[in-house]
C-alpha cells in the first residue's frame, strides 16, 4: 500500500462517519500521520470552505491542487490501490458514486448526530433529504413485514409499508405544527432510528430467537435512541410521546 504523501484531508470534526475513515486513512498508511485535520481548525486559503463542508477537501501541500468530496476519496484510494484507478475512471461509475457520496453527505447529520459547536455545518438539500426518506421506508417496510407476522397478526403485503409511511406524515405533521424549522431534520433522524431498529430485527429473522422479547429489547433501544436524538435536537417531549403513541395505536388496531 503506497502512502499519498504531502496531502491532508479535511474532515468535519462533528462528524463521527468522517473521523472514523479519515483516521482509517492515516493509520493504515493511506496518508501521513499528519494527513487530517478538522476543517474547523483548517487555515487554507485555497480552499473553497463552503464547499468543503458537504465535499471533503484533500489539498496538495505541494502544488496547493485541492480535490473535493469523491474526487478525494477516489485520490487516496486509487494511490493506495492502482488497480481501482480505471474504475474509478469509469465515468458511469463515478457519476454513480458522486451521487451516492452527496446521498450520505448531505444527510450525514441525520444519519449519526453530534452536538453542533461550529458555524459550518453541511448545506441542507431537500432532494436528498426526500430521498433518505424514500430509501428508509423501503428497507423498513421489507424486514417488517418479513419480521411482523412473528409477533402480530399476518396482514398483507403492503401494511408494513403504509404504518411506516403513515408514521413520516404524522410525525411530518405534528412537526409542521411544534418546530416547523426542525422538520426535515426530524424527519432525517426518526427514519434512522426506525432503519437501525429494522436492522436489529434482521438476526431474529435468521436465527431461532425468541421474537416478541427480542423484538421488546429493539423497541426498548429505539425509544431511548429517540429521546437522545429529540435532546440533540433540542425538541423536549412532544415529538417521542407522539412517536410513541402513533405506534400503540396501530398495535392495537392490528393486534
């Protein structure tokens, strides 16, 4: 593995995603020891800082070239592994990881929340946003109605997908009435307790564990994780009360 030397990447130190691969980098050789540093520590003037909060910046120390956001990545990896660069040269597949790259970027804050001490925080993109929305509720909707006959009555193929749906616009709506300017953020953060909790029930689907418990404890987990986000967020109570209780009232309808 070749080291990219003479080059430091930029990282969001209020981003637990981005400090883990950046430290990665640097501790398995891909840069220097010295090779990040938190953008919010960062004196640079070549580089565009807006644009490095939602792009990673990597600068040539060198030459002062940065490369933003895939590019970056794509940088690093193909020095570290020549063998990607024709990959990573491909234009379909770089297109497709551009967009996959600002899918996770611009919704990173929603996806593992960290107190926000620094002025530079990522642009908020509603499409992206949207389409966390869309790609969690599918997943959901699957492994539940996988899991859901293993602890409620069977239903059809499309219930999971319309309770998990109907929770974004009930929620969406007591938002738009409480915190209207925290809404998508909101939004963000419950579909990812709801994604992780999905996750969690995988293993009682393949394993011979006993479900209602297993499917408790996960509960138990979410609301807890809820009340830690809803806290980041400074939103208090209403928002898990009215999380919570949408979920009773459709176990009781269907139970």
């Amino acid at each position: 593995m070749t080291t990219l030397r003479d080059h430091i990447i930029l990282y969001d130190e209020e981003c637990p995603m981005c400090k883990v691969y950046t430290r990665a980098f640097t501790a398995t050789g891909m840069l220097d020891k010295d090779g990040r540093v938190p953008y919010q520590e960062a004196i640079c003037p070549m580089v565009d800082m807006r644009r490095a909060v939602n792009e990673i910046a990597l600068v040539d120390k060198k030459t002062g070239e940065v490369k933003y956001g895939i590019d970056s990545l794509f940088a690093v990896l193909g020095n570290a592994w020549p063998f990607w660069k024709p990959l990573f040269a491909w234009k379909p597949f770089a297109w497709l990881m551009r967009k996959a790259y600002a899918f996770i970027s611009y919704n990173r804050k929603v996806i593992i929340p960290a107190p926000q001490r620094s002025d530079f925080q990522p642009s908020f993109r509603l499409r992206y946003r949207i389409a966390y929305l869309l790609f969690s509720w599918l997943i959901v909707g699957a492994i539940l109605t996988a899991f859901a006959p293993l602890v409620v009555a069977p239903g059809g193929p499309y219930r999971e997908y319309l309770i998990c749906g109907g929770q974004i616009f009930f929620q969406g709506a007591v938002m738009a009435l409480y915190a209207r300017h925290k809404l998508w953020d909101y939004l963000g953060n419950m579909m990812t307790i709801s994604l992780a909790g999905a996750l969690l029930l995988v293993p009682a689907l393949l394993l011979p564990l006993p479900a209602r418990p297993y499917f408790m404890i996960v509960v138990a987990l979410m609301v807890l994780e809820h009340i830690r986000r809803t806290r980041l967020l400074g939103l208090g109570w209403v928002p898990t009360i009215t999380w919570i209780l949408y979920r009773l009232i459709i176990l009781y309808a269907i139970s």
